[in-house]
C-alpha cells in the first residue's frame, strides 16, 4: 500500500491543513474598523540595511512554513477554512519608512497597525523598517489568526539572527539556534476570586448572581469634536517591578490594572461592578521553539471594584490565588463558551455572521474589561549584542467594548509597557492620564505589600536575577 500523500499534493497544490478554532474565531474577530492584529517592535541602535533585511526575511519565512501560509480558497457554505503553504510568498512583506522624532515614529507606528495583513495572500504578517536619526525601528504586524506574541519575538529573533549572520555583527554565522520558547504567563481561571458571604435568605443568591455577571465597562473620555477613527498607542518603560514573595510580575501588572480602572470609573461616576481581565495563556508544549502560530488560550481573572483605601494588598492577593489555581489546571485552549460560538457542523459564512451580531448585541455583557498580555522576561531580544540595549514593544487587539489592550514584557532590567486603546474609548489626552495612573498605582501597589524582592518573574513566574 502507497503511503497517503499530504492533502494537496496530489493536485499540485501546496500543501493544506484545516484552521482550529482560535485561528477561526481569529478571523470573525477580524473587521476593517477594528482589525485583530498582533504587533511587535524592536528599537535598535544604529542604522539597519533594507536589502540586507529583506534577504534576512526571506530566509526566516522559507524556513517557517506557518508564518507564510494562507487561507485556502474555498466556497461560502464550506465548514472550515483551510491553511495552505505555498513555497514562496505572494507578496513582499516589506516595506521602509523614515521618521525624524518620536512623534513621527509613533505616527508611522499607528499607520502601520491600523489594519491587518489579509489571510487570502501570503504571508499573514507585515514587517516595516523605520529609520530614523541614530536608530532604526523594526515592527511586525502579524493577523492574530495565524501568530500570537510568542510567535512574533520568536519570528522577529530568527530574522535578527539571520541578518547579523549576513553582515557579520553575531558571533556566529549559524542561523537562528535552537531555544525554548518562551511562554506566555499563567494566570487562573477566576472560579471564586473575591469570596463572597453567605446570602442571607434563598432570594438573595439569584440576584448575587446576576449582579457577579455585569462586566465594568471603562469610562470613555473623548472629544467628541475630534471625530477620530481606529486606535492610538501609548508606551511606557519602567524599572523592574519589586514585588512581594508569593507574587510575580504579572499577579502585580494584572492586579495594577484592575485597580487603575477601578478608580478610574469612580473618578468618572460609573456605578461599582465586577472587573474582569483577560490573559492571554500559552498552551505550547514544553520546550517547543519556533513560530508556532496562534498557541494561546484566554482566561480571566476577576476582581470586586476597589472601595476604600489600603485594599491593594488584599487585591493582589485575589489575583495570587488565581493564578496559583490555574498554574495547578491544565484547561484546553477551546473553552465550551468558543465550541458553542463556532460549532464545527455550521458553515463559516453562518458562524461569521452569527458572531458579529453576537458580539454587537451581547458584547457589552459578554466581553472582559480589558485584555493585558505579559510576554514574561525576553531574555534573547532580536538584534540584541554588539548593537546595545533594545526597546521593545507588544500589542494586542483592542477591540470594543473592551478598548484598551496592555502588552507587557520584561528585558534588560526593564519592563515595557504598551497601551493600545481605540479612540472611541480615550482621546490621546485622556489616554495619556490613564497611563500615568497606571504607573502611579503600580508604584503604589508596591510600597503598600510589605517587603519586597526587586526582580522580575518569566513567563512561569519563575525568578530571574
């Protein structure tokens, strides 16, 4: 008996492989106002050769079949969309611009991330070269169907690696080495985080649970005069976070951003309810490198709203003990919730439209507060070495009604922060206040636990010097 050939080959055609459900459900998130990117950047000192980086991007690509597929035509009825891998791409992902301040790079930036590579041409990611004076920006744009943020560093590092290899700045000529991945942290599923007392009477439990499902919104603050479309960006670089034993890095980001939002909706007299987070997790195996695709799947923890003060320490606590229930659970990436939006029996052209009208109707009940991805301590950033140290950033969707993501990372003793929020939500001035009570209530959160240990935490909550 001949063994059976992968699907496609034996029409001439690439080779094919069918969507899971995060890459499908990745694609009804997808809409041209609000597109379901995930962007990564590296600042490097120096200048960076255009040619050479397209040589360098060339050969990461060739060598990863995932990151140059693309959705498989097909028909409307069909029940799944299919991957295809062709053996070069359709398009140069390329492309070069030029910047003179921060103000305009961080206008090309926003250009940049304000739509997502289409899934029908290959490859699904974008990459462009801004130079400026004394430093060049790399940035990849990538559509969250097809890669998340761990394959972002992972994808950006090979290509780093590749072009210092062809100009001679890395040690070594070899391609890029063989590393673990990293992982995207850990955090619990939210099962009883605040608990709650005992009701009172048997009346009492219903409306308890009806009141524990209303999802805080953020308070919008924007000019409306302004009129403007699409999202901005905010970044911010701090020290390593200090943080008590028992804790990591991300129990404090996490527990800092339900607790800024939550004064943030008081300031703006929002009535109280419950906050939610959504954190993206990892489910990689142990040890696996390179860009896997989309291997993420979301969980959430839940807070009460902040209502007096000195409540931080018991609110980092809620979030400790979440985290700690998850890292002991080993949940799929598709939760029941997913399976029942995208069942597999149903055309994608139903599911599409069944989800964004689900989404229109039943988002503000439905949805987090806020998202916050922690890439957890980047201990090989691209390009780094002979050039210096490197600024990096990472981005998520900041899809309504949530509209504002929060990327995290940790590298050289510094934690990068990047606030991706839609003008619906925030005008720059507003968005630029938020920011700045974030990082007052981090600081806050770590002088208000008691003693402290300055490090940082990876992706597992493991400890780093």
């Amino acid at each position: 008996m001949s063994r059976r050939l992968p699907r496609g080959t034996d029409l001439g055609q690439p080779p094919r492989s069918p969507f899971d459900l995060i890459d499908e459900l990745s694609c009804y998130y997808d809409t041209p106002a609000e597109p379901n990117n995930e962007l990564f950047e590296v600042l490097v000192p120096g200048s960076i050769d255009y040619q050479v980086l397209r040589q360098a991007v060339a050969g990461a690509l060739a060598a990863a079949p995932r990151a140059r597929g693309r959705m498989a035509a097909g028909r409307a009825f069909r029940r799944r969309y299919m991957w295809e891998f062709p053996p070069v791409p359709d398009v140069d992902p390329l492309s070069h611009a030029t910047w003179s301040d921060e103000d305009e790079l961080l206008a090309v930036r926003i250009r940049f991330l304000a739509s997502a590579p289409p899934l029908h041409t290959s490859p699904p990611v974008r990459l462009l070269l801004a130079s400026g004076p004394g430093a060049s920006c790399v940035i990849l744009n990538a559509h969250h169907a097809a890669m998340d943020g761990v394959s972002c560093v992972e994808l950006l590092r090979d290509i780093a690696v590749r072009y210092q290899a062809i100009t001679g700045d890395s040690p070594t000529g070899d391609a890029a080495p063989a590393r673990p991945a990293a992982n995207v942290p850990s955090v619990p599923t939210a099962q009883d985080p605040v608990p709650w007392s005992p009701p009172r009477s048997w009346l009492r439990a219903p409306v308890r649970a009806v009141r524990r499902h209303l999802v805080a919104r953020i308070a919008p603050e924007r000019n409306p005069a302004e009129g403007r479309d699409g999202c901005g960006l905010r970044m911010l670089l701090l020290p390593s976070v200090p943080r008590p034993p028992g804790a990591t890095v991300n129990d404090m980001l996490v527990a800092a951003l339900i607790a800024t939002i939550s004064r943030w909706n008081a300031a703006h007299h929002r009535p109280p309810a419950v906050i939610r987070i959504t954190v993206p997790v990892s489910v990689r195996e142990p040890g696996l490198r390179g860009v896997a695709g989309n291997d993420t799947r979301n969980e959430t923890v839940i807070a009460d709203p902040l209502t007096a003060a000195g409540e931080l320490p018991s609110l980092l606590a809620a979030v400790t003990r979440q985290t700690t229930a998850l890292r002991q659970a080993h949940p799929r990436q598709a939760s029941a919730g997913a399976l029942g939006l995208a069942p597999g029996w149903c055309p994608v052209a139903a599911k599409r439209l069944a989800i964004r009208f689900a989404l229109r109707a039943m988002g503000p009940v439905l949805c987090d507060t806020s998202i916050l991805t922690n890439l957890g301590n980047v201990t090989e950033p691209p390009w780094s070495g002979p050039r210096g140290p490197v600024r990096m950033a990472v981005s998520g969707p900041a899809h309504m009604p949530r509209g504002l993501s929060v990327g995290a990372m940790t590298a050289d003793g510094q934690l990068q922060l990047t606030f991706r929020y839609r003008y619906a939500l925030f005008d720059e001035a507003a968005a630029a206040r938020f920011v700045a009570a974030y990082a007052a209530t981090l600081d806050e959160l770590t002088m208000s636990t008691g003693p402290h240990e300055r490090v940082g935490a990876d992706s597992q909550g493991r400890r780093y010097p």
